[in-house]
C-alpha cells in the first residue's frame, strides 16, 4: 500500500472516529458567544446570503497588498477564487483559471503546467504569501488543490511587500485550507471519470479546543489513465493544517503538505502544420540527418511519404520516460496586536524538492535537492483612520544542486506514426563527448565549460546544470493613506540584495571545478491613487517598476559559457502603467471591473537569454449573484510584441523539415530542422497568444437539492509560430455540470468537459518557442461523477 493510499485509509479510519466522537462533544464555543476563527465578538446583521460564494466582490485579500484589504482598496485588476468558485467551475490546475480571469490563456505546459500565465507571460505562483519553487519556463512538476481554499489571481509584478521575483506578468496566491475552532466537519469524496480517472480525498476539520485550537487532515489520491498514448498521471498529497489562538491579542496558522507525483512530458503532436490543425492530416516520413542517420537530430530532413489522418492521442511520448518529483512545504503565519498602533505579521516558509525525468528522447532534468527557505517579518502600522504603513523586512536562502541535458533533443525530424524506436535520441559518441556521465547511461551538461585539447574551443554542451546558494535580503515599507472620502493613495519603495555563488555541480573527469560569486541590489517600487466616483464606483492609476532576475531549474543560477555568473540575469527591468474602474454597489448582487495597460517585461528563452516584449490590452469582469441564479463574463484583449528584440525559435517554421520531393503535400524548404532559428529585432506579435478571449460561465439552483451551471471560453484565431505561417483558428469550449443533493449529508456531481467535441488546439510551451515544431490537441468530450458525503457534528 502506498503512503497516500495509507493515509487516506488513516485518514477515513480517524473520520469514522470523529463522527462518533462528535456525537458527544456540546458547541461551547456558542455558549460563550464565540465567532469562529475570529479574535473578539462580532455580531452581523443583514439579510440572508446565497449558499455558494460565485463572486469576489467581498473577498478579503490578505498578504500582498497588505492586511485584510478588500477588491475596491486594490489598485490593480485582482479576481479572488473562492472554494464555491473553485468547486463550482471544475478548477483544479493553473490552466482552468481561465474561466473566471480575463487575459490568462496559457500553453498546455507539456501536459502538465507548474506557472499560471497571465497577459501573455509566466507569472509567479505564492503560496500564503510567499513565493514557490516552480518550473522553470513553465516546465516542472504539477500543482496539487488538495491544500488550497482560496486562489487570488493578480496581474502586473508582485507588489513590494511580496518582493522581486523572476516573472512579472502577474501572479497567483494559494491560500490555504485552515482548521476550525468549533466542532467538527469531516468531508469524504470519490470521482471517476472517462479513461479510468479516479479521484479520492477526506478532509477531517476539527476543533481540539472549542475556540482555542483546531487541527485539519485532508488526504487526496489520484490514479490516472489518460487518453494520450502513454501518459499517466498518479500523486498522493497530505495536508495537515493547525490553528492556535494563544490568547486575545495572536492567532498561529501551521501547515505541512507531502506532494508525491507521477506524470507524462506530453509534448503533443509533432510537424504541426495548416492541413493538421484544419483536417487532422499529418505527414509522415523519418528525417535524415546530413551524416545519413534516421536518429532525431539536428538540421534533419525528412522526405514526404504521405499525408494521413492522426489520431489525436498519438503524441509525443515514450513508454519508457521517468518522470517523478516529490516536495514538501511547510508555512507557518504568527500574527499579534503588538498594541493600539501595530501589528505584526510574522510569514515562514520552507520547501524541499525532489524530480527526475530521463526522457528518451535524450532530455534530462534532475533536481537532486532544492532547499528553499524563506522568513517575512511585516509590521502594519495604523497610525490613523487615514494614515497606515506596512514595512517589514524578507530573508529568503535558496540552494539548488541539478543536473539537465537538452542539446541534443530533436522532435521534427520524428515520424509519430512509425515505431517507437524512431522516437528515441540514443547519443553518439561525440555527443557523449561533449557531456559528462551522471550515472551509467545517463549522460547530462556539465555546470560550467572547459577547453580539454586547449584549442581555443569549449569543448562540452551547457544547458541547466548547477550547485548554486542565494541568499536575497529584502526591505520594504508600503504606505496607503485617505487624503479625504474619495482620494487615497498608495506608495511603495523596495531594495533586495542578492547575494549568489554558483558551482560546476559535476565537472569533467580531471577539471577543477568552476565557481563563481556574484552580488546586487535589486529595486522596486510602485505609486497608484484612487478616487470614489461616488460609493459605488472606484477608480485609480497605478504605476509599478521593479527589477526582476532571470533563473534556471528549482530557482537556480547557472554558470555562462565563460564560467561567470551572466549579470544580464540580474539586470531585467518591467514596467506597468495601469487605469482601472470597480463597481461594487453595497446590498447589490453586481460586482464588475475594467481596466487598460501597458506592460513591458523580460521573456526568458531556453537559451536562458531574454528576449523584451511589450503589452498592451483591456481586460474586463462582471459577477452576478442573486439567490439562485450566479453568472460572470469576462473579456480580454492583448497586444503582446517584441519590443524591438531578437527572439528564437526551435526552427524558423515547419516547413523546413521538409524537402520539396512532394510540393503536392509541401513546399519544403530542405533547410532541415531543429535549427534553432535566430530572429532579427522587431516588434512582432508575439506568437500562441490569442489577441481576445471571451468566457462565461453561469449556474441555476433548479430546486433546492438540484443546480446546473456551465461555462464556456472562446478564444479567437492566433499565429502558432513567430513566422505565422500556421494559424490555431478561433476555438470555443463548453463545460456542463449538475449538483443533486441525494440527501442533506451527501450529493452526487456530474461534469461534462468539452460538451461539443471540439477538436481544440493550444501550444505546448510557453514563450512560443516550440511554435513551429509543436502543438497540443485538447481532450475530446469527457465525463466525471463525484459523491461527497458530509459528516457534520
């Protein structure tokens, strides 16, 4: 039995126990006029509220814009995700946020995204306000929802309180699950769905002193075939959460999550050109390298043989992948009434990381240890019902040792309706050469370069490989002040020191290996005000600046071709300029906001070079909900260009894998691919983007123990390579589900996932750097069942 399947067994053994338990606790806690998870007595009054929360308008923001602040007290375009939305709208990874975020289309992330995108590039993922390990350029290892209760989604840089990061096209906080203070709740779930998806979670919540202290154990198992060739998906998460208030004046919320994951790089279909995204037509064929040889490699040409119908689950993968990571995090919040002026706010945090993959197609990434660490210390200070500061100072350590190996990988050249062994990249010998030996069979980059012959040349191929240590030392003061009823402002000021030493984590045989140390500050810094229409409308203007780095795997820094630490990774500038409006009527079920921006950034390309890009867009929402009846509506438009930047690509565009042997089929260029195309500075459109989305979603509470919703997202037509030469046509994706209540403890959920069957497409990597080599094929029509039985005591 594995650990997670232990625990869930664990976990259904202390529920039953619970349960009885329950039976013969009393609410103390209301006897004493207690209000959960509060510190004082509240008494609320006002008229009754729908059960479901489908709409943000009262959400309260905690952490990155300071304490307790609601959506109208935010100058930026932020949507707060709360457990009903998450539930409600089938929400369980980064992508499915688009059904409620305007401007956060993504790449598929090879099957399995780790980074949410936002306005058209990676964003940074938080957690209890504070930063995660994540992918690097988007590919890493899945995210579990097992632990999450609330998702704020934000668009522009983190804010100075939060601190510099390396992707500023927005972010997303994970708020977690907390423990109750009175009784006890305990929630058991089981799914299954098309292609043997199975699902299983119980979440125990209980108080261990009523009003004083509770603890919360929720356990998830998931065990996934997939419609995809040789894609599986298997994870066991474990989150424990613990709340104390140790007197009046302090609460203390403590967490742990064990993530262990399975999972499949699904780097979709390969050779996507017009006739494949249109009619499914692939061509096929087995490129030749110019030494005669039919393995994948570079500058390969393949010579047409046919154009036929592909299955869309033939994609590619390869049986004999590993794939894996296991993590585990740990935050602790500790808040205390210091005295009538301030409070303080003490955020820790640690995570630890394991992952290995071994493709054979010849990519390997293994992260022999991430350690991650990181402190927060905030003081908000009241100084007046006008005049309140946050100002604090962030200590965050992160020590990365991995080893990665994609010079030689090659997916054009590649015919998917061939054997399996014509998927596979063995290296020769002078590309073992160029490399260094990890284990037997397991060839990766060294960490830095070396000239063995001494010809002048290096003699070895760079990629991610590195034993690196940053120590970054943050201080920060963010001041909000209400210059009269309807203007206020907001001004705040950051500096980090970043203090780097990255090693050769596995230098050659008889080379002393390369080190080297490097150190800045890092400063950023953002200015908005608002001004009340009238008390339903707020408007404001926001501008941030902030420097950003530019990292490799697990937030590593690797060694440039010439052993040095590159300080362009140190040195990337991001501006935004935003005008906004919310309407957020009292006693109304409406909530709606607007906003217009232009944001310049840094796009980190696989080289690890950077590549400028500029956005510019409108973005808007609008949330209704009555008492049976919820809807919201969502619109974006974005105009994403190169920002008079070089820019790279796997190959300048599809066709080059191809002769010109059959132009009734293709007019092939013969330049062969990959060849890792060059683009001159421009200001093209930034390509596997769509320029405007349009969701909807909105759900009916039939009777009182039946309600239906669904969503629906349509995205409009978008070049899929920089040359645009392959068009991803307008796509649109409807999702329906029902909720009947079988009795007043448990229900039944039915989902149905792309209810028309579109035949719906995406990019597979971020960045558009795999444009005109890949494309991913989103699933067909799909169903899943979900029980939940609620204990309640």
């Amino acid at each position: 039995m594995s650990t997670l399947s232990h625990s869930l067994f664990v976990s259904a053994s202390v529920a039953m126990a619970f349960t009885v338990n329950a039976q013969e606790k009393t609410r103390s806690v209301e006897q004493e006029g207690l209000q959960d998870n509060n510190l004082e007595h509240v008494t609320v009054t006002g008229s009754a509220q729908p059960a479901l929360v489908m709409s943000p308008k009262n959400a309260i923001i905690d952490g990155p814009f300071g304490k307790d602040k609601s959506l109208t007290e935010i100058a930026r375009t932020l949507t707060s995700i709360s457990s009903d939305m998450l539930e409600q709208l089938s929400i369980d990874d980064l992508q499915d946020v688009l059904t409620l975020v305007p401007n956060t289309y993504s790449a598929s992330g090879f099957g399995a995204p780790s980074l949410p995108t936002i306005r058209g590039q990676l964003g940074e993922l938080f957690q209890q306000g504070m930063r995660r390990q994540a992918g690097n350029n988007g590919f890493g290892i899945p995210l579990s929802f097992n632990s999450v209760g609330q998702i704020d989604v934000v668009k522009g840089a983190p804010s100075v309180i939060l601190g510099t990061t390396q992707r500023n096209g927005g972010f997303v906080n994970l708020n977690n699950k907390t423990a109750t203070l009175s009784g006890t709740d305990i929630k058991v779930q089981a799914s299954a769905g098309s292609w043997e998806h199975y699902r299983g979670q119980v979440d125990v919540n209980t108080a261990i002193e009523e009003g004083k202290s509770g603890i919360r154990v929720s356990a998830e198992y998931i065990d996934n075939n997939s419609y995809y060739d040789f894609t599986e998906y298997q994870s066991e998460d474990l989150f424990i959460a613990y709340k104390l208030l140790p007197d009046d004046k302090s609460s203390w919320d403590i967490s742990f999550e064990y993530f262990n994951v399975d999972f499949t790089d699904n780097a979709g279909i390969n050779r996507p050109t017009q006739n494949l995204i249109d009619n499914g037509l692939y061509i096929t064929g087995q490129g030749v390298q110019p030494n005669g040889s039919e393995v994948p490699g570079a500058f390969a040409v393949v010579s047409p043989t046919g154009e036929v119908r592909i299955p869309r689950s033939t994609v590619l993968t390869d049986p004999d992948n590993i794939n894996n990571a296991q993590t585990y995090v740990f935050h602790s919040t500790y808040e205390r009434q210091l005295n009538a002026v301030h409070t303080l706010t003490n955020r820790s945090y640690f995570q630890y990381l394991d992952r290995e993959e071994i493709a054979q197609n010849s990519f390997v990434e293994i992260i022999d240890g991430a350690k991650t660490a990181q402190n927060r210390l905030e003081i908000n200070s009241t100084w007046s019902d006008t005049q309140q500061t946050t100002w604090g100072v962030d200590i965050r350590y992160n020590d990365v040792l991995g080893y990665s190996q994609f010079t030689t990988e090659a997916d054009l050249p590649i015919d998917l309706l061939g054997s399996i062994e014509q998927r596979r990249i063995p290296l020769t010998q002078a590309q073992q050469a160029r490399l260094v030996e990890l284990r037997p069979g397991v060839f990766v980059s060294p960490g830095a370069n070396y000239d063995i012959d001494g010809d002048g040349n290096n003699d070895f191929s760079l990629s991610d490989t590195t034993d690196s240590t940053t120590w970054q030392t943050g201080l920060f003061v963010e001041q909000d002040s209400d210059w009269t009823n309807r203007f206020s402002t907001t001004f705040g000021l950051r500096a980090d020191h970043y203090d780097v030493t990255a090693r050769d984590a596995l230098p050659p045989q008889g080379q002393i290996a390369a080190q080297d140390s490097f150190n800045k500050w890092l400063y950023s810094g953002s200015a908005s005000a608002r001004f009340k229409i009238n008390n339903d409308f707020v408007t404001y203007a926001t501008y941030s600046y902030s420097e950003a780095t530019s990292n490799s795997m697990g937030g590593g820094t690797v060694l440039g071709t010439d052993n040095k630490i590159n300080p362009l990774n140190f040195a990337t500038e991001n501006e935004l300029y935003e005008l906004g409006v919310k309407y957020a009527p009292a006693g109304s079920p409406w909530y709606a906001d607007a906003s217009v921006f232009e944001q310049t950034r840094s796009l980190r390309n696989r080289d690890g070079s950077n590549t400028g890009i500029i956005a510019k867009g409108f973005e808007a929402q609008i949330f209704y909900q009555g008492s049976d009846l919820w809807a919201n509506l969502g619109y974006s438009y974005l105009d994403a260009r190169y920002d008079d930047s070089a820019s790279a690509q796997d190959s300048q565009q599809v066709a080059d894998a191809f002769d010109n042997s059959r132009p009734d089929i293709i007019q092939g260029t013969g330049i062969g691919a990959p060849n890792f195309a060059g683009f001159a500075p421009s200001n093209r459109r930034v390509q596997g983007i769509p320029q405007q989305t349009v969701s909807a979603s909105a759900g009916y509470q039939i009777f009182d123990n039946w309600d239906i919703s669904g969503s629906a997202i349509y995205t409009k037509s978008y070049p899929l390579d920089y040359l645009a030469t392959v068009l991803i046509r307008d796509q649109i994706t409807i999702n329906l589900n029902t909720n009947v209540a079988l009795t007043e403890q448990s229900n039944l959920r039915l989902e149905v996932n792309n209810l028309t069957d579109e035949n719906n497409w995406r990019p597979v990597f971020e960045g558009g750097y795999f444009g005109s080599t890949l494309v991913f094929p989103e699933l067909p029509r799909n169903i899943q069942l979900t029980y939940t039985y609620n204990f309640k005591a």
